[in-house]
C-alpha cells in the first residue's frame, strides 16, 4: 500500500534533527522502495532518521535527500510493536528569605510663593529605616534646577535651606529617601517673584534703603 502520512509521527525534534516513527502494513522493501517517501519531501529531511514498524521488521533508517531513505539497521525481524518509554525528573529546590523594609517621606508645608533671592526652608518627616533624605527644586518641566541637598534625619525630622531661584511658576519641591529613590514625594507647585523694594519718600528724594537696610513695609 502507499504512503500514509498520518502514520509519520515525530518523536524527538532538536535544532535541525528529528527522529520519526513510521508504521506501516507494508514490508520493510517496499519501504525502502524509490519514491515511496516522495508525498513528505517537506517532512523528511536529510539527516533526520526514521523508526519503521513494517509488516516484516523493525528498523532505524537515515533520511537522504529528497526523502529517500537508507538501508539502515533491523532491530527486529518480527516486528513486534515498538515501545518507547520516557521518563523524566525535575528537583527544584529554592531558599528564600526576604524581610521587608518599611521606608517612608512626608513632604511638610511648602509655600504658595516666594520672591527671587529670598532663603526659605523645606521640611520633611521620615519613616522607618529612613535614616537620611535628599530635597531638591524642580522647575516646571521637572528638572532639578536647585540641590539635592541630602539631610540627616533626627527624630523623625529633616529640612533643607534654599535661596529661591529665578521668577517663574511650577516650581516644586522633591524629597526622596536617600537609599531608595522609589520612596519620594513631590510637593504642590509654588511660584517665585521678582524681588522688589518699597520706595520711601523723604523730602523732595525716594529712599530705598535707610541706614544700609532695604525698606521693606
């Protein structure tokens, strides 16, 4: 009888090697017939081998170029049905430990705006294994334009000193635990000012400043 595809089965594939099982009614010589394999050219590549289960034996054949097979070696000359047993074991042992860290940042109050120039402090409360915080500026687009100015934490407290910087708006105040950046907190945004003085006036001139102190009212 022809060739039956159905009856081509892999058994092992590996990189370009595969190992097939072909059972058949028919004798291992009409097996190794010209053209028998012909139908599984796309299958049956040179270099792969072929366990056959014919009506007269059992054999290993090597695949040759377009699908013809080899001679090859008879196991078996009765024929009985072929068995294939596998067995496989996979141990996997694994050891972990993990203790959480607990770490925590609270940004105090910061404010609403403070004019170019002026000194003016930022204050956070810490949490856990903070030991230490980093405070930095951001402008509107969330680049750092001021610090990081790294902190000490004492009872539970930290702070930074800034000079307020140029005028402009979205400006936002970070505070991070120094050992870990995922614990961070942005503050509201706030607005610097342009610096400005009160004119005083005394007789026909205006002062700005009276015994080497700006006026401020």
């Amino acid at each position: 009888m022809p060739y039956i595809a159905s009856n081509l089965i892999p058994l092992v594939a590996a990189d370009s090697f595969t190992l097939w099982l072909y059972r058949t009614t028919d004798t291992r010589a009409t097996v190794l017939s010209a053209g028998y394999f012909s139908a599984a050219r796309s299958r049956l590549l040179a270099g792969h081998m072929v366990v056959l289960e014919a009506a007269d034996s059992t054999a290993l054949l090597p695949v040759r170029t377009n699908a013809e097979v080899g001679n090859g070696l008879v196991v078996d000359a009765s024929s009985s049905p072929l068995r294939l047993t596998g067995a496989g074991s996979l141990n996997l042992e694994a050891d972990l430990a993990a203790a959480a860290v607990a770490r925590g940042v609270s940004l105090g109050s910061v404010p609403s705006g403070v004019n170019e120039g002026e000194t003016f402090t930022v204050r956070a409360t810490a949490s856990g294994a903070t030991s230490s915080v980093r405070f930095s500026i951001l402008n509107a687009s969330g680049a750092v334009v001021l610090g990081p100015s790294t902190a000490a934490v004492s009872s539970g407290n930290a702070s930074a000193t800034f000079t307020a910087p140029v005028p402009g708006n979205g400006y936002r105040v970070k505070v991070e635990d120094a050992a870990d950046s995922l614990v961070v907190q942005t503050s509201p945004s706030f607005v610097v000012l342009a610096a400005f003085a009160l004119l005083v006036e005394t007789g026909l001139g205006l002062l700005m400043a009276e015994a080497g102190t700006r006026l401020v009212m």
